[in-house]
C-alpha cells in the first residue's frame, strides 16, 4: 500500500518518543488496533535499534515506522560546556551520581541508515532536519517511505524539494523536542495557524502534531487538511509505554500545572511538565547532543528514585487530557471519538 492510501487508511499515528517509551510492544499494540506505531532510532545504536526492529516484527508487526534524529550543528565551546557542568555538580552529587561525558556524536548516523536500508523498514521518519536527497533515495528504493519533520513552511519545502514522501507538521504544543532544522530558528505557532499553510505550500501527504490528544482534535486536523494525526502523550500513560512510572504519575500530578520549552536536559529545546531541574537551569546551553550526555545519569539516577523533579518530564500542552488505557484500547477510543465528531460536523 503506497503511502498516502496507508495514512488515509490508518489516521492515527504513535509518535515515535526516545529514551525507551515507544517499546515493541507500543508499537505493535496501536497497529494491531488500526494505527501506526513508530520506534525512536534517537540514542541507540545500530545493533540496538536492529533489536527493537526484530522485536516489533517477531510480535507480527508489519506496518511501522523507525525515526532518526538527523545530525546538525558542531561541537559547542568547551568554555561553555566547562561552565554547565560546575552548574549540575550541584545535582549529580544531590542523586549520589557524577556529570556525563560532553561528547559530541551523530547518534550512529550512517550505520543507522545502512540498517534502515537494509531492512527495509515500511515508514522512516527524520526529525532534527531533512537527510540529503541521496538518503531519501536510497530508502526509497528499499521499500520505505520517507517522512519529515518540520516547524515551518520552508523546512516542509525543503523535505518536498529533497524528495520526502510526506510532511509531519509540529506545532507548538508538541511534547519532547521541537524538530526544528534550526533550534535557533524553529516557527513557534501552534498547529491551527501552521498546518493550513504548510498544506496549501506543499503537494504531498501532510501529518499533523502537536497537542492532539482525543478523536475531536484528529477531526479538526484532517479537516483543515491533514490526512492523518500523531500523538504522543496521548499515549505515554498506556502500560506498554516504557515511560518510567514517576513520569506517567506526574501526568496526573496536582502539583505539575504547566509545560515549559527547555534546553536544559538535552541542550535542544523541549517541551516537558515544569519541574524544578527546569527552573534551576533556564540558561541552559544551545548545545546538542553534548548537554544530553551530561545529564543523562542525572536523568537516570532521578528516575530510578521515583524524583520527578530532577527528571525530563516530556509532555505536550495537553497533558491533563491524557488517558491510562492499553493502547489499543486508547485507539479505538479515539477512532470512536473522531467519527462522532465527525458526525456532528
């Protein structure tokens, strides 16, 4: 099934969430109920991404997508990295861990994408930017379909130009990282006002993220032309989401109100609830991915002490709305939703 037959057929996409939360069995969960689940390539290896690729097959999954964070920017000063690093020693040492490395990597780029080719995954997405023509090209020619990710109507043109089979279109209420090209330069609109002119700029498939959290708000994107939805923290509170339980929790959480764009855990802007990691480091560096390997065993060692406050809460601005369901229980909930929304016009 081409691309665009596949999106109108199944609406609902999973989006792809890094750091372990989009797990085989999230994935295989939402497309055995008529969805499209999709793996996060973003910090793993290679090989390891390979295991997660066997594992959504081996469940008899057929229809999924794989994302990749493309590579961009350079090596930040090591003034500046020398800097943030005395600003979290004050954390590490409250977690009983040490600051990470200040590496800089293109998160197994090339072996990733030799990996993808060769096994011919059905749907690869790119966030971060738009991998040269050349790449898209190779994919293509193995049986996948491209997606990018894109913040504003130039980038969704340079995904077109390059040869992307479609657009996904992020709008400012996205949780997790914002996928603009430039994170410097990213459109900080919200979806309503992005999507329609992303639409008309571009003449393929176009699929809509960002705060979209019930069938309602799948209805009001395809009406304004998208052809399909993608949710995440609609889905982080299902039990095959591999979200850690002091995140899913703090979802719930009185003491949480808002989200906040931050640079703080990773040094690339993302949404996530408020917490007080945030607000201690607001002047975060610009510098990905070396802030990520950082505070990464801060990350870990908050998470393993159930301390919300010192982990990366990543959520969108809908948050409240979110639902512990199984997955597929979740998808036939928003399937049923979009259709009576539907129905009322």
């Amino acid at each position: 099934m081409h691309l665009p037959e596949l999106l109108r057929a199944r609406p609902i996409l999973q989006a792809p969430m890094a750091g372990g939360t989009s797990t085989p069995a999230l994935v295989h969960a939402v497309t055995d109920a008529g969805g499209v689940g999709s793996l996060a390539a973003g910090y793993l290896s290679a090989s390891e991404l390979a295991g997660r690729i066997d594992a959504v097959r081996d469940l008899g999954t057929d229809v999924f997508g794989v994302n990749v964070f493309v590579p961009s920017g350079s090596a930040a000063p090591a003034s500046v990295l020398a800097d943030y690093r005395a600003e979290l020693a004050g954390d590490a040492e409250r977690l009983g861990t040490e600051v990470g490395p200040a590496r800089f990597d293109d998160d197994d780029w090339d072996a990733t994408i030799d990996l993808l080719v060769e096994a011919g995954a059905p749907i690869v997405s790119f966030t971060f930017g738009c991998p040269f023509a050349r790449t898209l090209d190779r994919l293509r020619a193995a049986g996948s379909a491209t997606i990018v990710t894109a913040t504003t109507v130039e980038e969704a043109r340079t995904a077109v130009h390059r040869g992307a089979d479609a657009v996904c279109v992020q709008g400012l209420e996205a949780g997790g990282h914002r996928a603009t090209f430039d994170p410097d330069h990213g459109d900080d609109r919200p979806l309503a006002a992005l999507l329609p002119e992303v639409v008309r700029a571009v003449d393929v498939p176009v699929i809509a993220a960002g705060g979209i959290m019930d069938g309602a708000d799948i209805t009001a994107v395809l009406s304004a032309g998208a052809v399909a939805a993608q949710l995440g923290t609609a889905f982080l509170r299902c039990p095959e989401s591999g979200a850690p339980a002091a995140h899913k929790a703090a979802l719930t959480d009185p003491d949480f109100v808002e989200t906040s764009l931050t640079r703080a855990f990773t040094g690339r802007p993302a949404r996530g609830l408020t917490n007080r990691f945030m607000r201690d480091h607001e002047d975060a560096p610009g510098a990905y991915p070396e802030v990520h390997h950082m505070t990464r065993p801060l990350r870990g060692a908050a998470a393993r002490a159930g301390e919300p406050e010192g982990m990366a809460l990543w959520a969108g601005t809908g948050f409240r709305r979110s639902r512990e369901l199984p997955a597929a229980d979740l998808v036939a909930a928003l399937r049923a939703e979009a259709a009576e929304a539907d129905a009322r016009g």
